[in-house]
C-alpha cells in the first residue's frame, strides 16, 4: 500500500514535532497589529479574535475541529472554563495535545482521532464549534460545514478562520504556476483555498444564520517574517526531523506565500455563524 504523504492525516503526523519549532505551539498564523508583536503573541491574537466571535461561558460544550497539537483547546478550558473535545485525523496531533492537558492539569479538555467531514459524535451535542485553520485541509467543504452546523445546538455558535482564496485564479495560471503550487502542498500538505463568499454560501446551505466574515489578510501577513526568522534559528533541528529538502520548500514557501499575500491572490479570513433556534 502506498501512503500519499501530502494527504493530512499522513503530513501532520509528520511535521507536527518540526513545527512546534518552525510555526510555535499554536500552529496557525499569527494577527498582527503593530506588525512588531513576536510570534507567540502574535498567534495568541488571531486565538483572541476567535474567542470575541465565539463568546464563551463557562460550562459550554465546545468541539475543536483539527485541533492541532491542543494549544488553543487548552487556553478555551483553562480562561474560559469550557469543557473541549478537540479532534483530528492526527494520532500524534492526539497524542501530543493529551499530553498538554494532562501536564497543565486540565480534565476538560479532551482529545481524539476524528475527521471534522464526519465526526460521527451526537446531534445538538456542542455550544460552540471552532475550527482554526483546518478547514483548508479537508477537500469536502460543503461537508464539513454541514458537520458542524448538525452538532451544534439550537442558538450554538461556528466560529472559523482560515486560508482564503481572494480572486479567481483562472486554469491557465494555475498551469503556469505550478511549480509553485507543488512547493506549497510539499511544505504544507494537500490543500484547497475557498473565498469567503464561498464560505458562507456552505454555511448558508447548512442552514447557519447570521453570517459574519472578515478579511484580515493584511494583519496576517507579518507571519511569513516570523516562520523564517525560525527557520533561521531551529534549522539544524528541524533539518534533523523532516530533512533538508522538507525545509528548503519550507522556506521557499515562505517566499511564495508573501507574494500570493501581497498580490491580492490568497489572504486570511474569520467567519461566524449561528444555528437558529431557541
Ligand atoms: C494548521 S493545523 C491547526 C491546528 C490548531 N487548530 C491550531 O490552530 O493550533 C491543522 C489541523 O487540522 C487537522 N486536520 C486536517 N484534516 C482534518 C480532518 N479531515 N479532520 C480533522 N482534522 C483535520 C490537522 O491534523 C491539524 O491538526
């Protein structure tokens, strides 16, 4: 059987140790807004601008869909005293956040291997579902969103950001620039980016109100400066994990992205969404 390694379960199992040095604990982009915040505060901003569209109380139920290494499930238990059940298709990603709550002492934030299209966990069952940078990941759209939508309950709140795609990007470029593209799906796995108008039509679709979405692309942009900035510090370390051709797409990605950024091609969104009800 042959394994396809950009495939996400496949990709994440094996960068996840190589990133926590290269992306920081949280594994998502970072929100800028002097441009001069250091990566940690940075990614812990975009978590903020999520948690202002989640508005949590304690006691909810929250389901954390591709949760990454549990980073941003362990901060939502630990302020906000919601119960999260952070899943991903990644046992290490799994493993990995288990081990952080168990070392910060947090019983309310759990982890499993589960796939955000088709989670298979119980209708109405969540208050909030967040989805932080791993919708890009998962080729059904339209399903996912219809996942999130059935489990959350009446009056339950989606909040979502990720990747966007902000123009139409016509076959003939997508040819001509395919070099590129490769370079990307190596550094960061099997990938699609949607618009945010797109976004919200799956949202609509699976019957989700009061549709909220927010371009942020410039506030993420400084991000790309700070992944080299750690590529310039862990490269030995990181060469060691996942080899020296891994990290050279790495950092020519970097490259690649700031221009896809700049030209107005791919850029950064947040969308909320109620389920009706209540
Ligand atoms: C960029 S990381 C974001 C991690 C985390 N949300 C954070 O912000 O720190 C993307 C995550 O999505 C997960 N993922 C990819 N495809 C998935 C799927 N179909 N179902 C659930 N999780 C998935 C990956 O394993 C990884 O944990």
């Amino acid at each position: 059987m042959t394994v396809d390694t950009h495939a996400p379960a496949a990709h994440y199992d094996r960068v996840t140790a190589a990133w926590g040095l290269l992306l920081g604990e949280e594994l998502h982009y970072g929100l800028f807004r002097s441009g001069d915040e250091d990566l940690a505060t940075a990614t812990a901003q975009l978590t903020a601008r999520m948690i202002e569209a989640a508005g949590f109380e304690p006691g909810q139920r929250v389901l954390d869909v591709g949760c990454g290494t549990g980073a941003p499930a362990a901060r939502l238990a630990r302020e906000f005293g919601v119960e999260v059940l952070g899943i991903t298709t990644s046992a290490v990603g799994v493993a990995a956040a288990t081990e952080r709550a168990r070392n910060e002492g947090l019983a309310t934030a759990t982890f499993e291997v589960r796939d955000g299209t088709d989670n298979g966990l119980p209708p109405d069952s969540f208050d909030r579902v967040w989805v932080m940078e791993s919708s890009h990941l998962m080729p059904d759209r339209p399903g996912l969103l219809r996942e999130c939508a059935r489990v959350l309950r009446p009056g339950g709140r989606l909040v979502l950001c990720d990747i966007i795609r902000r123009r139409p990007i016509p076959f003939q470029e997508l040819r001509e620039r395919r070099r590129e593209f490769a370079v990307l799906r190596s550094a960061f796995g099997a990938a699609r980016m949607d618009a945010l108008e797109e976004y919200r039509a799956y949202a609509e679709a699976a019957g989700l109100g009061d549709v909220r979405c927010d371009d942020i692309t410039q506030e993420t942009l400084a991000t790309f400066d700070r992944w080299q900035d750690n590529v310039d510090r862990h490269r030995d370390e990181v060469e060691a994990i996942l080899g020296r051709p891994s990290v050279d797409d790495f950092e020519e990605s970097l490259t690649i992205l700031r221009s896809l950024w700049l030209e107005g091609t791919l850029g950064y969104g947040v969308l909320s969404a109620s389920s009706p009800g209540e």
